[in-house]
C-alpha cells in the first residue's frame, strides 16, 4: 500500500511539481495552498504524510501542524 500524502504550499508551480515528483511513489490526496486548508482538509483527507511549507498565507505551516498535533 503506498503512503496517502497531502501537499501544501502556496506556490502553485512548485506545489503542481512536487506533486508531480511524489506520485510516482506516493498517492497525493490533495494539494492546498495555505496552513488553514491543511488543518481543515487533514481530518478528513487523513493522509499519513504531511509536506508543509513553513511560510504560507493565512496561517503558516508550523502553526498548522502544531494545530493538527
């Protein structure tokens, strides 16, 4: 079974590469751009791997995974 993974950064062609890179080894769930959409989707998405950009818009990814902790 291959890991479930949620991606978030806040710039898209990094973010579309990355995804891109992680598929051929991992199930990318979701793509977000922001910490608030990872701490709303990571509940019900419930990936076992988070890939979180630390300096994003509206809450920063820190602060999203001390959240989702």
């Amino acid at each position: 079974m291959r890991a479930r993974v949620l991606l978030a950064d806040d710039h898209p062609d990094f973010l579309a590469a990355t995804a891109r890179l992680l598929a051929s080894e991992f199930d990318v769930v979701e793509t977000v751009g922001d910490g608030q959409a990872v701490v709303d989707d990571a509940p019900r998405l419930d990936p076992d791997l988070l890939v979180v950009d630390i300096g994003m818009p509206v809450l920063n990814g820190l602060e999203a995974a001390r959240r989702l902790k």
